[in-house]
C-alpha cells in the first residue's frame, strides 16, 4: 500500500511539472513575440516622430506598444508600459497644437 501512495505521488508530480513547463514555455513564446512586436512599434512611432510630418501615426504606435505590453505580460508590465502611453499622449497633444496653429 505504501508503495501506491509513492508511485501516485510520483506520477502526480510528474504530470504537474509536465503542464507547468508546456504553460511556461507557452507564455514564453507568447511573451517573445508580443515583444518584438513592441519594438517595431517603437522604432516606427519614433521614425514618425521625429520626421514630424506624421506625429499622429507616432502617436498610436505607441499607444499600441503600450497596449501590446500590457497584454503581452497579462497585465503584469504595467509599469514598463506607462512611458509608451505618455509619449503616445503627448504625440497626440503635439499633433492637436499642430493642427490648431495651421
């Protein structure tokens, strides 16, 4: 009986450790590409900014950087996310004094 007990231990863990590392290697792979979607969203909404002929695309690539981070790590980066949604503000607030003075 005792012999039971540990292999049900043994087959449990084993089966736990199993999920746990394909749920890991999951989010990993889930975080990698929200990742590098990330930056070529900042390397677009800064090319747009500083050419400053399209201040708005600049404007909601970052926001969207900042979205794609925030999903991308289940809401946990909120506070890496932050910057791409102050730049994708002040962008738009850029854009608006732009538009009012022409």
């Amino acid at each position: 009986m005792h012999r039971k007990i540990e292999l049900w231990i043994v087959w449990i863990t084993a089966v736990i450790s199993t999920l746990l590392m394909e749920l890991f290697q999951t989010l990993g792979a889930w975080f990698g590409v929200t990742v590098i979607i990330m930056l070529v969203l900042s390397v677009l909404g800064t090319f747009f900014l500083v050419s400053r002929k399209n201040l708005l695309a600049g404007s909601v690539c970052f926001i969207l950087a900042g979205i794609d981070l925030l999903l991308g790590s289940q809401l946990v980066a909120f506070i890496p996310a932050f910057p791409f949604f102050v730049s994708g503000v002040l962008a738009l607030n850029d854009y608006i004094v732009s538009k009012k003075e022409d």
